[in-house]
C-alpha cells in the first residue's frame, strides 16, 4: 500500500498551539501538522481499539443463545435487535473460565479469570485491559478508561492491577467527559503537575531507602523487594506518562458535556451515557481501551419504560424461579440492552479515520461472568464480539459440559491488538474459528 503524501517542507506546528479570543482560551485537536513527517507517516494506519462490557447479572440464557450454531443460525428473541448487524459480530457459547466458580463472587474476575474466587486467601490478578494497556504503552492521554454503570466502587471492577488491587471504576459520564475534554488554565496545569512530581519525589525517596535497607536481607526478602522495585518502576513510568500529557492540549469536544444522572432507577439512561464517552473516547483517540462494568446486582428497582418500573431490584428478578412476571421483565431489560448495544455498533460504523470505519478497527465485547443468574451457574458463559476486523456473522458453538477456556478470546483480541505471542489466564491458545477478515 502506497503511502500518503507528505510535504516535508510544511511548518511544523507545535502541539501547545491554542486558539485566543475573547477571554476564551481553546486547545486545538491533534492535527498532522502539530506532529514531525515521519511521525505523521508512522500514524497513517488506524490503531486497535478494544471495549470490553460485562453485566455482572448475565442474561436470560434461553432467549440469548441460538438453537443451531454455524453460519446459518437463527437469531434468538434477545439479539434480533442486532439483525442489521449480524454481519459484525459472532456469538460464543461453551465458554467459561476455569476454576472461576462461586456464583457472584466471580464478577471481579471476567476480566482475569482468577481461580478460586471463594477460596480463603484468593487474590485477583491483572485484567485483560490493564494487561493490553501495559503492553501497549502510552500512545494516548489515558492508557485505559475503567467505567461503571451503578457500580459499587470500593468492591467491584472489571480492572485490575498485576498486584491484583481494584481500579475503581468512574460512574460518572459528566466526569469522564470533562477528564477528556476540559482543559485547565495555567494555574491549574501547573497545580497539576505539581502534585505528580510531588508523588515522584516520594517514589524515589522510598526506593532509596530500601535499596539500602536491602543490603542486609537474605534471598527471599530480596526477591519481594525486587518485586516491589518492579512496582515501583511502573508506577515511575505512569507518573512520567501523566507528567508529559499534562503538558498536552487535550482535543475540542464534539458535542455538550452529558447531564449528570445519579439517580440508579435510570438504569438504560446511565448506560447510554457512559457508552457515548467510550465512543468519544475512541473517536478523539484519548484511550484505546475502555471497560465498563453493568452492575446489576448494585441495581435497585429501575425504569424499564417511561412511566413503568420493574417490580424488583435486578438481583432479585434474576433468581426468577421461572415466575412468568419476572421473566418478562427481564426479558424486557436483556432486549433494551441490546438495543443499547446495537446504537453502538451504528455509531461507530458512522465514524471513521482515512476511510475506514472506526468499527472495524474497534473489538466491542458483550458478556458476563454468570452463565445462569437463577441458578448462581458461572459456565457456558453468554459471549457476543463485534467488529475488530474478524470474520463475523457466525456462532461458534463449544462444549457446553466441557467449556473452552474463554481466556482463549482473549488471547485472539491481544493479537488482534497487536500483541502477538501472548498467552493470558488459564488460555490453551488463541479461539479457534475466530480468524481475521
């Protein structure tokens, strides 16, 4: 493929660039001439992107999950909503993770698949995201954005460090807009940046003292502390990442900040909201990797329709018993969901980068770490992936007594991401069937 044409002799302008008027001071978006020529050659081609969504409550099974598998399925109740979309996506049954059981206890732990969630002394470790974000280093202002819809912070995450410590998620569209889009005045900046060096100050201090205090420990004690270092040196390398985009322009907004929605009957509405910043998060490039975790279970009675709200809280209309009223209530939910998930999909077909549609260079992943809420069963877990630039359009139907390690999906998308060769979780390899188109 040819590559594009460009003037070496274009003045270069320089990223700090602002627009001045009025009292008003507005930073320009990224453009290709703030940027050297060969730079600008190198960024030509549109970068992987990856949206990984869980709802923490799953969905009704029998209405997700088609009868025949292949390329000639018959779309179930709960995904005809999706029909326009068939092409783009491709539903997985007879994943699960292995040895990640225990009902509830397992939603940390779609993204990590860390065994023994109920085991006394279990300890999470690094998701998916978190994973890929490391991996890919710091070619955006946010390495990766970690959202939720209702979710109760200080217990639940699709994120999670290699240490394995909860990332605490941002509820908040408002919030996760204005990180993105405002742009602080000087004072602010300096503020900022400020208090980033005051932490790396800190940072080499402590690695100071214990590097001396080292000395004198034996092998073992020297091993964690090389452990710790190993820490540390990642954590320097964030706050020298934030030190620098700090400086940086952040890009202009394309549309009013969202409303502020706290109140959690609005359930539809939050999530609408929070699926708008992953795609303005793509589309401005702020990050290439979002998470967002639907806490159902944190979810009181919520508006199904205008004027009409569930007779329970999510929790409860999940362990259903088959009471036909609440079934249809779920129903009802799992079908407005992919409704949400479908105006999605439609947004970012409509956007594009160099002629490509920004769907086809963007893995959005829809599941749950519960395969039957009713039934606390965390196996044949409902999976759908779309666009990315794979082969679509099919149901790859696994064992669903001797389930395949869904790891392996996740394995095919870091390849897809660009990162080839690796393994993660309990992955016996990449997904087989999954190719790319």
């Amino acid at each position: 493929m040819n590559a594009p044409y460009i003037s070496a002799s274009a003045p270069l302008v320089a990223r700090r660039t602002f627009l001045k008027g009025v009292g008003v001071t507005l930073a320009l978006p990224f453009l290709e001439c703030m940027s050297p020529v060969f730079s600008r050659a190198s960024q030509a081609g549109m970068p992987p992107r990856m949206l990984l969504i869980s709802n923490n409550l799953g969905v009704l099974p029998k209405l997700f999950f088609p009868a025949s598998s292949g390329r000639g399925y018959e779309l179930p109740p709960t995904l005809r909503e999706l029909t326009e979309f068939r092409e783009k996506f491709t539903l997985m049954s007879g994943l699960s993770h292995p040895g990640v059981v225990g009902g509830h206890s397992t939603e940390n732990c779609f993204l990590t698949a860390a065994r023994g969630p109920t085991k006394s002394g279990f300890r999470n470790q690094i998701s998916l995201d978190q994973f890929a974000a490391e991996k890919a280093g710091h070619a955006t202002r946010f390495a990766a954005l970690n959202l939720g819809v209702n979710i109760d912070k200080a217990n639940r995450s699709l994120s999670w460090t290699r240490d394995g410590v909860l990332l605490p998620a941002e509820d908040s569209a408002l919030v996760v807009f204005r990180k993105m889009f405002l742009q602080g005045d000087q004072k602010e900046v300096a503020s900022q940046l400020h208090r980033i060096e005051e932490r790396g100050s800190i940072l080499d201090t402590l690695q100071q003292q214990t590097e001396s205090f080292s000395r004198s420990l034996g092998q073992n004690d020297r091993q964690r502390l090389d452990q710790y270092f190993t820490s540390v040196r990642e954590v320097e390398e964030r706050l020298n990442s934030a030190r620098e985009w700090e400086t940086k322009p952040k890009p202009t907004a394309t549309q009013p900040e969202p409303p502020e929605v706290k109140d959690k009957k609005l359930f539809f509405e939050k999530f609408e909201l929070l699926l708008s910043m992953a795609q303005l998060a793509f589309e401005s490039d702020s990050t290439r990797i979002v998470t967002l975790m639907v806490d159902a279970f944190a979810t009181p009675a919520f508006q199904l329709h205008e004027n009409q709200n569930t007779t329970d809280g999510y929790h409860t209309l999940s362990h259903h018993g088959q009471v036909a009223e609440k079934l249809r209530q779920l129903e009802d939910a799992d079908v407005q969901q992919m409704r949400l998930l479908r105006n999605l999909l439609a947004g970012l077909e409509a956007k594009g980068e160099a002629g490509r549609q920004l769907l086809d260079h963007t893995m959005v992943l829809y599941g749950s770490n519960m395969g039957d809420a009713n039934t606390h069963d965390n196996s044949n877990l409902p999976i759908l992936l779309a666009g990315g630039g794979f082969k679509h359009g099919q149901h790859l139907a696994f064992n669903r007594e001797a389930n395949t390690p869904l790891s392996n999906l996740f394995v095919s998308m870091l390849h897809r991401f660009g990162l080839e060769g690796e393994s993660f979780g309990s992955s016996t390899g990449t997904l087989s069937g999954l190719d790319l188109a």
